[in-house]
C-alpha cells in the first residue's frame, strides 16, 4: 500500500488546481425531528445511531452509478465514504472513471501514478495491494485510477470473463472493509457493468432536475439485465436527490415525481444545491472535514446513517 504524497511545505493538498479556497463560515443547520415532513415530502423514517463495530468485514460493495453526467457521483462517492468512515466503518474507494475525478477530489495526482485501476483490470495485473492508497481521512483508502483506463474498455473485450475482470480485482480485500463504494464513470459501458456485477446494491445519485427522469429507465433496465445475467445478489439501494433547491417550485415537482415513481428506494436524505461542494473538489477533500459543521458535510453523515441501515447488511 503506498501513501499520498506529502503536500509541499505550507501547501494545501488542492495546490495544484491554483485556486485558493477557504472554508469560510459554517451554516448551522437544525438536526430533523423524527416524524417531521422532509423534503421529500415524507416524514422522516427512523434511523439508529450506528452502532460501533468489534471487527472489520467482509464489505458490502455499492456502485454509485448514473449514466447522465455531473448529477454528483463523484461528490457522493468521496462524502458518503468519509462519513461512514468517520463512524468508525473501514471503507475502500474505487475509482472507476478515467477522469479521475474522485481521485483529484481526495488530493491524489492521479496523473503521475505508475499502478492504478487499470493495471488490475487488464494482463498482466498487478497485485490489488500494489495499487490501494491510504487518504488523508482515518479509515478511508482508495483505489485511484487516470487516463489509462480509458483502454481498459476496449482491451477487455477479448478477455474471458470480461464482466468480472473488478470483482476478481476486490476479492482479495473485501475482509478489510466494511463498505466498497465504487465510483462509475457516466456511461453504462463495460467498466460500469463489471462495477454493477460485483456490487451487492446501487446508490443512484440523481440530481432534481426534470430531464434527469428521464435516463432512470434505462439504467434500472441496465441493473434488472445485470441481475439476471450476471450478478443475482445485485438490489436497487436507492436514489440520492442531488443539488435540490426547496426555494424553486420545479424542484419541488421533481423530487414529487421520483417519489411517486421510486417510492421508498428514495433516500430520506437528499442534498441541497450549495457552492460548498465544488470548493471541496479544488481543496482536494471530504466536506466532512473540509467544512464539517456545514449543512452538506450533516447531510452526507445523515445519508451514510441511511445506507448503514438499508444498505449494509453484514454489519
Ligand atoms: N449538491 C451540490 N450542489 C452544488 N454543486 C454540486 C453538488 N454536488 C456536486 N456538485 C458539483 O457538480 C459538479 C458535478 O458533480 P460530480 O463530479 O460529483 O458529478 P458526477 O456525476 O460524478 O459527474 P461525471 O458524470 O462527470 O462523473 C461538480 O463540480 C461538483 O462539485
Ligand atoms: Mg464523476
């Protein structure tokens, strides 16, 4: 396991992007009452306190996965993660986009790395412990990955058990971890599939916007044919409304529709719009520390108390 490089004296791990950002002042917001109307127009349903854990494993594994782009995938896979890991869960990252957003947003410069996803999907792999990365935050490691897989795609599809090529990849380490999150890239392309084949639930962050409805046919038709085909254990987790706005009347019309369509696979816990998250993307770190008294990093916390009693069984 290797280590994040250490930021340059004085420097802050988002350095390289040259955009100064500071957390500024935190908006206290008032924690929900139980049985209180929230916003998707439901009460809120009762969550436990998670409770603390004697021993580690084996992982639940969530693919957040979306196929339309910047509905916040990757903003929920780096917030969720921490979260729980600030609950005491050891969690794994997986970054799963040749962008390498989820990688940046953690600090990491994916661009220089030698070992990253894309040596453990295509010949001759490499071990998964050559390429795992310990963050900053307590609990919470990483599977980075860059440009180079973008070639996996094409590359794997001559492979034997081409869908399976990141599951075989996970098994060695799932003992260690309690969650998995793996952060898909928006297409429902080989890469997204061999995540939604090892994963046992999908969180599917959606952001309340009226043509986002749209695509949500095809990717449940998409998690339905993995299902049969591949991966039976696989379960729709949930849907995440994303960058909601409770002052605009469209939002509210849009979270009623995915309430009346997903019923209870909505989340309770839905992210308000707020410019706190793409400052957390150039700072190169979780909300949850970057800014932690702020409604977002409370509401990340209040989602991954939501996916620890919906979502992950084996703890
Ligand atoms: N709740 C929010 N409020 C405001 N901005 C947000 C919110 N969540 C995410 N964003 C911003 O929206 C942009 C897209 O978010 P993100 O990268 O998480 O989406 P994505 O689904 O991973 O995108 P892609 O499909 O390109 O991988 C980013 O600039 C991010 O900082
Ligand atoms: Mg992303």
């Amino acid at each position: 396991m290797t280590t994040p490089s250490a930021p340059r004296s004085g420097a802050r791990p988002g350095d390289q992007y040259s955009i100064q950002v500071s957390p500024g002042k935190d908006t206290e917001e008032p924690e929900h009452e139980v049985d209180e109307i929230g916003p998707t127009g439901r009460p809120y349903r009762d969550v436990p306190e998670p409770a603390p854990l004697d021993r580690h494993g084996p992982a639940t594994v969530i693919a957040v996965c979306n196929q339309k782009g910047g509905v916040g995938k990757t903003t929920s896979t780096i917030n969720l993660g921490a979260a729980l890991a600030e609950y005491g869960r050891r969690v794994l990252l997986v970054d799963l986009d040749p962008q390498g957003a989820l990688s940046a947003g953690l600090g990491v410069p994916h661009h220089e790395l030698e070992q990253t996803v894309y040596n453990l999907l295509v010949p001759p792999q490499v071990a998964t412990d050559e390429v795992l990365m310990r963050t900053r935050v307590e609990g919470l490691d990483l599977l980075p990955s860059n440009i180079d897989l973008s070639a996996a795609e094409i590359q794997l599809v001559t492979e034997v058990g081409r869908e399976q090529s990141l599951g075989r990849a996970l098994h060695p380490v799932l003992d260690r971890y309690d969650v998995v999150l793996i952060d898909c890239q928006p297409s429902l392309g080989l890469l997204t599939v061999n995540a939604l084949a090892c994963s046992d639930t999908v969180l599917i962050p959606m952001e309340c916007e009226y043509f986002s409805l749209r695509g949500l046919a095809l990717l449940t038709d998409t998690i339905n044919k993995v299902r049969d085909r591949l991966n039976p254990r696989l379960d729709l987790g949930g849907i995440l409304v994303t960058m909601f706005d409770a002052r605009t009347l469209h939002s509210r019309e849009v979270m009623a529709r995915v309430v009346e369509v997903f019923g209870d696979a909505v989340y309770d816990t839905v992210i308000a719009r707020t410019v706190r998250f793409p400052e957390t993307s150039v700072a190169g770190e979780p909300i949850t520390s970057w800014a932690p008294r702020s409604a977002g990093a409370k509401a990340y916390r209040a989602l991954a108390r939501e996916v620890i009693a919906r979502n992950v069984t084996r703890t």
